[in-house]
C-alpha cells in the first residue's frame, strides 16, 4: 500500500464519519470567528434554540471591519461599530474567547492564531475567511468556509466536507538576495494561474520552503487560496517548534517535549502519492508584481507585461478587459509606472517580520513625497514589538507611519479605501477590480517591494537599491 | 442555512461571459456590513451595475431588458477569491436559482449548495453552446432538471450531464438541512471526542 500524504493524516484522524457517496464529518479542533462572516450564524444557532457545542474551542476578533487610527474611540462608522458590537455581544451570551479592540491579543485572525500558539501541528482549523490557509504554515489542515459552515462548526464543532485531491508544490535552491517569500507563492501562483490549485489541498515543500523563516511560510500558505486551492500545509520542523515554544497557549514544559515528539510524525511518507506534483527551482524566482486583477496575473518586475498573442486565445477577452482596468498596455515595461499608494499589512504580510524588512530597507531612506503609504500591523503584539525594537521610529525617520492593527486596505472595509483611478503596490493578497476601494488599482509584491517603491515612488525592482 | 426544494428549473438566462468573476464583483466587501442574509442582491455585482452616482450602467446585462430569468450563465471559474457567503446570497437574494459555469472555485460552490442556489458545472464547450444559444434568442428556455443531471436547451434539444455529490444532490431535492443532520449525530461526535483523550 502507498504512503499517505501528511494531509491525508491529519484528514483522517479527524474524520467522524463518513457519508455515502457525500463529504466526510470532519472534526474541527480550532474555529478562529471574525465579525463579518459570523453574525448570520450565531443568529442560526439562537433561531434553533441551541448553544455553541465547544466554546471553548473557539475564539474570536474583530478584524475586517475596524480603523486603523484612534482605535480607543468608538467606531465612526455606523454599519461598521453595529458589527463589531454585535460580535462583542454574541461571544459573551455564547462564551466565546474575545480579543477585541484595544486588548494586547487584538489583531487580524490569522496573524494572532499563531502568536498566541493557538495554532499546532496536526489540528483541523477552519475560520469563516478564505485565508485561514495562512495556518497551514504550523502542519496544520486549515481552510476558509461560508457562514453556513460556521454555523455548522458552532452547533456540531464538524463540518461537513468532501475531501480535496492532494497536490505536492516543491520549490528547491536558496533564493538571491531581495527574493522572498511572497515571490516565491506570487511566482508559484503565476505558474498555476488562479484557478489552478481548485480542488486541491496543496502541501509546500523542498529546500526553499524549509529554509523559510515561519512568517515566511505563513506568507505562501496564506495564498494558497489565490490559485484555488483550499488550503497549504508544510510540515513541521524545528523552526516550527522554535516559533510555537512558550506561547500563550502552547503547551509547557514536559507536555511539550511530549507535542514535539508526535509534532516530528507529522510528514508525508516516502512513497506518499499526490494527485499532482510541480516542481520549481528557486534559481528562477525573482522580485515578483501582479499587472493584472487576479493574483494569477503576475510577472517579474524587470519584465514587461505579456503581449496579447502571448495569452491562450480563449482567455484574450479576459486578459484584454483586466488591463483595461489597470490602464496598462500589454507588451510594455512594468517597472517604472508612478505608484500613488503603499500598502504593507493583512494577513499575508503584516507580521513583524515584514516590518523589519521595510525599516531595514527605508533605514536613511525616504519616502517619495507623493506617495501615500499605510504601514499595518497584523496584530496589538506586532505593534508592541515594532515599537519595541524601535521600529516605528526608523519609519518615522523615514516618512511612514505605523497605524494600527487590522485587515484594512487589503479590502477596504474600512476607511482605509485607496480613491478611483489610483494605482498601490500593495503587500496583501488580492488584485480584483475594486478591491482596495471603488475604481482602485492594485499590484500585488513583497514588502522589499512595497518598500522601494514607496521611496522611489515608481514600481521598483527592490535589488536596484539593496 | 436553506431548506428550499430544487428539483427542476425552466427559464430563460442571463448571460456573463467573463472570466474569474471573483466574489469583490459578485459582493464587494463594503455590503458585507449587514448582520442578517437578506437584502444583499440589491448589491449583487454592484460596481459592475452601478456608476459612482449609484445610477445604473446601461451596458451592464442586468440593467438590459433584453435578458431575464433564474439563471446565470458566466464564464469559466466563477467565485473565485474570498470565502463570503454573502456572494451566494446575494445571488439568490436578487432572484437566480441556478449559475452555471464550466469551472466554480471550491467554497463558492460549497456556499452555493448551503443556501439552495444550484451550481452547474458544464464543458467548455457546452457553456458556448449556451451564450450562443442565449445571445442570438434572448428568451431561449434552459432546462435544469436536478433529478437527471441534465442542463438541456429546450428548443435544440441540446444538452449535457453535470455532476453533483449525491448528498448534496438528496439535501436540495428534498430541502434537507446540514446542521439537522450534524445535530443527529451529536451523540457519535461525543464519541469520537473520547475516543481521542
């Protein structure tokens, strides 16, 4: 018999039961809740008159909806305090773990999870937001699902689920100098396209994806989703132990060295098969952009955007219509267009690491004058440490300001909405038509690239000034 | 969660032949501010249908006459991007039953049949056939019968069989319920929880 797969493992275990011809019951571990995707469901559990089956097992922030300036005041925004009210008051009547505006474990979802070690190997994790991917990074089978499925995880702590197809991405060498995580998943996501990963649970691996810092392998497994795949897993390692070691809610002590020990089982066999294997050579991962309205539009920043005869004749309309809206010619150069908004934060990029690299890069520097440029942090303990580690005054020396933590512009539910007609390089996760505010216009990079391209004020390729 | 009955469906379509239609268009993030399921279709692909002013824009399908009906007929792998349910209802909120496309990204899909709007999945090939049908005769009928798996134009007769999960399939003919079902089962996730510690 063939090995199994490390998601295959972790799958199984949880698996309840299974349905004739249907999807398994999968049995969720953590269910991480934020205040856009879950209203709808605690009114669902209320209307049937029951109670969350496993409280305890849950936790919630609000993060999608909140400012990222005066966070001590309350909430301008009608619709916006009404939701975050409304979930301050769903976890009290229902026992939910809230970390809400102002509390030190407040932040986006996906970034306090694994600081608060709430994240582990081998646990089945899922959270109503398609990038709970980002969780993978620890070993762990997690992924985004609807309010329905929300719902179903608060009264019955499973989930209804067909099983993906497994696919194994691996990606060897050490990457050059200015290349990082988030050019490598961009480079992997241009490879595929953004659909090329739907129906697959995919599983990172190779020298280059073991070689990541955690943040790192936060980064790629968080955009898992953007070429459709459900969800990214790596499997763990030292590094992976060293990051876990003495969080919040991390075991201690003996029972530790106990979770290291079975921690170190979690890893795809040998001979484990994969519905799909790709390999990549970190030799060909450059500084990455997206030029277009999918994550899957993207190309080196020296290169130029592909000629129209260079696209598969059935998507040319598609193709033609996203560089439309960008207002960029096919065929011509990517760096070098003036750039009126940075974006460094979300999910993908707003962990500390990020900062450090940014304030390390614009250290003597200085930020284009036109350019406007938010600097987000992933979560309270992100802010902290960057004041902390005196990284908010190296910013400060420099032009930026750290705001405060939350999803902000990478979707714009907030104030934080870059106007019509302006083009951000931004360090978040999604370049759809109108994503960073009504008539926005987004590139999709690193925050090395964010970074250089705030201070030069044009699309940069970040090894130009390294 | 629904428990609306699909068994079949007879209408004319709206087509929307574009690609990656990702769930920002379908809902964009600035209407998912409500706490209840209803009323989102007003919103439904909203910078697409709507100017700045919030006045309609006349080329945009859903403001033409031309094509009515319960079905939506869009190009390859509609529902991309963010995990909102808010897309799905949106969808049913302003009135379609059925989208049909030759490619759904996974959670989209898994909303859709939550809240018994029917996803079909058809060829390449066939979702040609169908914006042809539909653009040269804008009241050409789609049949969606989910009994048979069958999408047919009714008056070529042309048609093809999609796939659905027989459980889900069972849930939207007979309007069954997924938290109904998980609740019957409380009794078999305390097992499995012991059997764990």
């Amino acid at each position: 018999m063939a090995g199994k797969t490390l998601f295959d493992k972790i799958w199984d275990k949880h698996v309840v039961d299974e349905i004739d011809g249907g999807p398994s019951v999968l049995y969720i571990d953590r269910h991480l809740v934020h205040e856009v995707t879950s209203p709808q469901a605690f009114a669902g559990i209320e209307k049937r008159g029951i109670s969350l089956f496993r409280p305890e097992n849950t936790v919630a922030t609000p993060d999608h909806n909140v400012p990222t300036i005066d966070q001590h005041l309350s909430i301008k925004d009608e619709l916006s305090r009404f939701q975050v009210n409304k979930l301050t008051e769903n976890c009290e009547k229902h026992g939910v773990t809230l970390y809400g505006l102002n509390h030190p474990y407040h932040g986006i979802v996906h970034v306090i999870g694994p600081e608060l070690g709430i994240t582990q190997p081998g646990l089945t994790m899922v959270c109503g937001d398609s990038h709970t991917s980002t969780h993978g990074a620890f070993g762990s089978v997690a992924f985004g699902i609807g309010t329905s499925e929300v719902e179903m995880v608060m009264a019955t702590q499973c989930i209804l689920q067909p099983k993906p197809k497994k696919m194994l991405i691996s990606v060897d060498g050490e990457l050059s100098k200015g290349v990082t995580a988030k050019d490598v998943v961009l480079y992997i996501i241009a490879k595929i396209s953004a659909s090329g990963g739907t129906g697959y649970f995919i599983e990172y691996a190779g020298s280059t994806i073991t070689s990541l810092s955690m943040e790192g392998r936060m980064t790629v497994c968080n955009m898992s989703i953007e070429s459709g795949a459900r969800g990214g897993l790596i499997a763990p390692d030292e590094t992976t132990f060293a990051y876990i070691k003495g969080r919040e809610f991390a075991p201690k002590g003996a029972d530790f060295d106990l979770a290291v020990e079975r921690w170190k089982l979690l890893k795809s066999d040998e001979d484990a098969v994969f519905d799909e294997e790709l390999h990549f050579d970190a030799a060909d991962i450059e500084p990455m952009i997206t030029y277009g309205t999918n994550p899957g539009m993207g190309a080196k920043i020296k290169d130029e955007i592909p000629a129209v005869d260079e696209i598969d004749k059935s998507t040319r309309e598609s193709y033609k219509k996203s560089l439309a809206y960008m207002g960029f010619e096919a065929g011509s150069p990517i760096a070098g267009r003036k750039v009126d908004y940075v974006f460094v934060g979300s999910c993908t990029n707003g962990r500390i690491e990020d900062l450090r690299e940014v304030a390390q890069f614009v250290k003597g520097k200085r930020k284009a004058e036109h350019v406007t440029a938010w600097l987000v942090p992933g979560s309270k303990q992100v802010e902290e440490q960057a004041h902390k580690e005196g990284i908010t005054e190296i910013l400060e020396a420099a032009g930026f300001k750290l705001r405060q933590p939350g999803c902000s512009a990478c979707l714009a539910m907030n104030d934080d909405k870059v106007p019509e007609g302006m083009l951000a390089v931004a360090t978040s996760n999604r370049n759809f038509e109108g994503r960073q505010g009504p008539g926005s216009r987004t590139m999709l990079a690193s925050p090395l690239t964010a970074a250089a391209s705030a201070v030069t004020g044009e699309v940069t390729d970040p090894r130009s000034l390294l | 969660m629904s428990s609306e009955k699909f068994k079949t469906l007879e209408s004319p379509a709206v087509p929307l032949p574009i690609e990656n239609v990702d769930t920002d268009q379908i809902i964009p993030a600035r209407f998912l501010k409500a706490t209840t399921r209803e009323g989102f279709g007003e919103n439904l692909f909203r910078d697409w249908r709507f100017d700045k002013s919030g006045a309609p824009k006349e080329d945009f399908v859903l403001n033409k006459n031309t094509y009515t009906g319960k079905i939506l007929v869009a190009g390859k792998n509609f529902g991309s991007g963010s995990s909102r349910e808010h897309a799905a209802w949106a969808i049913h909120d302003y009135g379609f039953k059925v989208v049909v496309s030759s490619f759904f990204a996974d959670i989209f899909k898994n909303n859709a049949l939550n809240n018994g709007l029917l996803p079909v999945q058809v060829s390449d090939s066939f979702l040609l056939t169908l914006f042809k049908a539909i653009e040269s005769n804008s009241d050409t009928q789609i049949k969606v019968d989910l009994e048979a798996q069958l999408i047919s134009i009714v008056a070529s007769g042309e048609s093809e069989s999609f796939e659905i999960n027989p459980y889900k399939k069972e849930c939207l003919l007979n309007g069954y319920d997924d938290i109904d079902y998980l609740l019957r089962m409380k009794e078999k996730i305390v097992q499995f929880e012991k059997s764990r510690s």
